[in-house]
C-alpha cells in the first residue's frame, strides 16, 4: 500500500520534472529535483522491503533487477549532465541523452516489477 503511494507519487514528481525542463523552468527544475530524487529513493527501499517479504519469480528477477539497477546507476549521468547543462549550453544533448535513458529504463523497471508483484509469488 505505501509502496503504491511511494510510485504514484514518485511518477508525479518525475512527469512535473521533465516537464519543467522542457519548459526551461530552470529554478522549478532544480526545486523539483530533490523531492523526486527522495521519493525516487525511498520507492527503491520499499521495493527492497517487499523483496524481502516474498519470494519472487527468479526468471523474473534476472531480469527486472539488472534493469533496476541500470535506472539508478543512469541517474548520476543525468544529474552530471544537467549541472554542466546549468551553464553550458553545449550540454543540452548529453543531458537529453541521458534523460531519454533514464525515462526508457524507469518505464523497463516500473513494468518488469509490476509483472513481479502480479505473478505468482509466496510469503517468506
Ligand atoms: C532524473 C533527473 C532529471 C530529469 C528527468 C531531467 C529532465 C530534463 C528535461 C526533459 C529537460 C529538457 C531537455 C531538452 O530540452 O531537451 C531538462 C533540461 C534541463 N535540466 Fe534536467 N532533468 C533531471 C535532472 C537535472 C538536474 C539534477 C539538473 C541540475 C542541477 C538539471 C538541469 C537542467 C537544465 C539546466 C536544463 C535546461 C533548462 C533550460 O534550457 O533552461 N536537470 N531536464
């Protein structure tokens, strides 16, 4: 249940972030920022919680978690890229680049983890 809320509201955070960068709404962009980062963070937790509550589908899982991962690890890319991006403007591709691949792998990890919780799965 709170894991729920934990992705409704990181989802939230995550669409008004991208849509102030596409705005050039710099200041919003960076206030946005850190909320998203947090609840993107504690979604993370939660999902570790949840792992440990229930045994999973293992096939399921080679593949959701390399792609979990993936998501957190292009994150520090996209935050690189957009405080060079802050006064460069040379850096508007990287930060896009790493935006596209950092939305691609968070859509990959919200689907392959909703088909875990869906699946079959028991009680530890
Ligand atoms: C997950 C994290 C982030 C996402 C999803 C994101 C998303 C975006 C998007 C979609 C754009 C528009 C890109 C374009 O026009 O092609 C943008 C622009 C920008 N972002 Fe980010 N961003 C993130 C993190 C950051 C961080 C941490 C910073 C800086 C500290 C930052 C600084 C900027 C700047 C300076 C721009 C350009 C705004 C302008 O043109 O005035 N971004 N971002």
């Amino acid at each position: 249940m709170l894991f729920g809320l934990s992705i409704m509201v990181t989802l939230a955070l995550l669409a008004a972030l991208v849509t102030t960068g596409l705005m050039r709404e710099r200041r919003l962009h960076l206030i946005v920022f850190f909320p998203t980062a947090a609840s993107l963070l504690s979604a993370i937790y939660l999902a570790e919680k949840l792992g440990q509550a229930h045994r999973f589908s293992p096939t399921l899982l080679s593949v959701h978690l390399p792609i979990a991962i993936s998501t957190v690890v292009v994150l520090l890319p996209t935050i690189a890229t957009g405080i060079l991006r802050w006064n460069r403007p040379s850096y508007v591709r990287p930060h896009r680049y790493c935006v596209i691949a950092f939305l691609a792998l968070a859509v990959l990890a919200l689907g392959t983890g909703l088909l875990l919780l869906l699946g079959p799965h028991q009680d530890v």
